[in-house]
C-alpha cells in the first residue's frame, strides 16, 4: 500500500486518515501541534507545514499529498500564502498527488445551482480571491507538467466532529438537542442551501487523489438536495425525537458587535450572500464519473445527533 501525507488534523483531516489507514495505507497527518487519530498505521507529525523544505522531506515518497488545512478566517490573507506555497513545493520534489479540500468562496454570488463550470472571479472580499489564487497557481503548475493536482469544492458541512465553524454546529444542533431555539448567525432561514456531509468530503478526495480521470481540474463533492436552515433543523429534531424550533437569526448589529471580539464572527460579513439567497450545489459530475453518492439525509442527520448526544455526555 501507499505512504499518503495529510496537512492538517481537523474534521476532515482526521477523518481522511482513518479512511485511508482502513484501506491498508501509511499515513502521516502534519500539523502544527501534532494531533490527530491513533491508529497503527498513522503517524503523527508536528510541524510547521508552511516551511517549504520541511514539508518536502515529510512528502517525500508519498503518493498523495493532502491539503486539508484550515486557517482561522481572519488569518487567511497572512496564513495561507506561505503555506500553499510550500504545498506546491513538496508536490513538485515528491511526485505527490496535491490533492486539496476547498470550498465555494471563489464563486461568489450566483444565479442559479453551481457547476465546476460556473466562472470563477467574482467572489467579494479576500476568501474568493485567496482560494481563486490557489487554484490558479497549482493549477498552472499542472499544465506545466510539474505537478500532478486536484481539488474538491464542498458546500457547508454538516455532520459529526463540526464544533465551532459550523453554521449547523454548535450554534444550531446542541441548542436543539436541549430545546433551545437554534441560532443563525446571519441570512434568511428559509432560502435554499446546500450542505456537504463530512463523511462525503473525505470519500471524495481518497477517490480524487487515487484516480488519474481527477487530475487537472476540480470536482464538487457529492451533495443532497439543498435544504434551507429551517429545513435541516426540522428534519433532524424529527431525526432526534425532539420538539421543532424556529431558528433565531442573530441580529446583523449583534454579529458586528461579537465581532469585536470574536474573529470569525467580524469574518462573516463576507459570505453573508451565501444565505441571504439560494446558494444550491451541483455534485452530478462527480457522481457521474466516479459513480459517488451523497449520504442520506437521514443517515447523516442521525450521525450528527448522535455525535452532538455522545458530546454532551463526555461534557456532563
């Protein structure tokens, strides 16, 4: 089996080195503090990723690299340029497959359900742009012939190991579990959204990093039908056995307000288009060729609540 090399030990990062080590691979997860899954075939590392030459030694031999980093928002503009950098680095010394986990930032504003082949450029602020620099630097590097990447776009998360960035996190699910009204940071409850099940994205990118069909472009992961907040709250109180609540949406001046305080909130202003308007994902590429299908809702559903449950008993 294969050495494969995670950067980061989040939700995604942790999952991915438990699928990957499941199938028999070698696997060393990379992050700053060396966290992550125990496993016998999984190796954690702590080090500082952006280091270019560092990471290049860890990447050496493998055959995928995985970018499954998360910086908090507001160290976006600081964090990710030398980090993706030293990402391009290693995949060009090792041969790795860069294989990387982003998001729907570099679309912007939509009319209509996203494709991979929706136009990129027109995302408001810093993230879009960041993310659309990325893309566009691994991607020439790929023309070029000197790295072989992918990467996958997911909508918002849901599902169990989401806490604190999250909109149906700690926020909405354990306030309902409790029979407390959920809380929205911002947007229309009832506008249509898609949600990405966590256990999708880490399927997704073992498939994309493993299979030369992937390589040279970007593929969303599988997603459901899009769903408003209100929607996916009442499905999972239903999931949950608990009584339906109408979601609370925070007040814009409130957000600001925490934001003084609270770095991801002042972050939020934005992406507040996302669910201020439908903002629906289109996964039939993927499925298509690879012949990948979203988790059920009510599987997915039913996981999260028994995760948030499994939380609150630890806690208590």
């Amino acid at each position: 089996m294969a050495q494969h090399v995670i950067v980061g030990a989040g939700t995604i990062g942790n999952g991915l080195a438990r699928l990957l080590a499941g199938q028999g691979h070698d696997v060393r997860i990379v992050s700053r503090s060396g966290s992550g899954p125990v496993g016998e075939r999984i190796e954690r590392v702590a080090a500082d990723a952006s280091d270019g030459a560092i990471l290049s030694d860890l990447t050496a031999g493998a055959a995928a690299l995985y970018n499954c980093a998360n910086p908090p928002y507001h160290r976006w503009a600081t964090d990710w340029p030398p980090l993706a950098a030293a990402l391009l680095l290693a995949a060009e010394r090792s041969g790795a497959v860069l294989t990387t986990m982003s998001s729907l930032y570099g679309y912007g504003p939509v009319d209509g359900p996203m494709t991979e082949d929706t136009p990129l450029g027109s995302a408001p602020g810093t993230k879009g742009a960041i993310r659309n620099r990325m893309w566009s630097d691994a991607l020439a590097l790929h023309e070029a012939g000197r790295i072989r990447m992918t990467e996958a776009r997911a909508s918002d998360f849901y599902g169990p190991g989401l806490r604190t960035t999250g909109h149906l996190a700690e926020y909405a699910v354990p306030r309902l579990l409790a029979g407390k009204r959920p809380r929205l940071v911002q947007g229309d409850p009832d506008a249509l959204h898609s949600w990405t099940y966590v256990g999708d994205v880490v399927e997704t990118l073992a498939v994309l990093a493993s299979d030369e069909r992937a390589w040279g472009r970007a593929w969303h992961v599988p997603t459901g039908p899009a769903l408003s907040v209100n929607g996916m709250l009442s499905r999972m109180a239903r999931t949950a056995g608990v009584p339906e609540r109408p979601v609370q949406v925070i007040p814009v001046l409130a957000v600001r307000l925490g934001g003084l305080a609270v770095p991801f909130l002042r972050e939020l202003a934005e992406v507040r288009y996302q669910f201020a308007e439908p903002f629906v994902l289109d996964s039939s590429a993927a499925q298509r060729t690879f012949g990948l299908e979203p988790t059920p809702l009510e599987e997915g559903l039913a996981a999260t609540v028994d995760w948030w449950r499994e939380q609150a008993r630890a806690a208590a």
